[in-house]
C-alpha cells in the first residue's frame, strides 16, 4: 500500500465532501482502512492543517 497514494485520496474525498465529519473509527471504516493505517493518514493532515479535530473528536476538513 503506497501511503502517499492513500493520503491523496483521502484528500481528496474530504475535499469532494468539504461537510464531511468521520471519527477515526467511522474513518477507518469509510475508506476501508486499517485504524492504525487510518491514524498515520488522519496525524498527517493534521499535523499540514488540511483536517482539524472538532470537540467531540471528529475529523473535518479545516477552513482557512
């Protein structure tokens, strides 16, 4: 599994889908991901301000 190529499309159905709100577990589930494969994906576009965590810990496509 290329990780670049799986933050990429992940990338881009938070940008085809700019309300969408998945925890990690529903994320893991969405795109048919392992959670630990999931995770590594989610801290990395965290960590480039792509997605943000809400209060509840949801992730959602940050506004800039």
């Amino acid at each position: 599994m290329n990780f670049d190529r799986v933050t990429e499309r992940i990338r881009a159905e938070f940008n085809e889908m700019p309300e969408l709100m998945l925890t990690p577990a529903q994320a893991s589930r969405f795109f048919g991901l392992d959670q630990e494969i999931t995770q590594s994906v989610m801290d990395r576009l965290l960590g480039a301000a792509f997605l943000r965590r809400t209060r509840d810990g949801s992730l959602v496509k940050a506004t800039r």
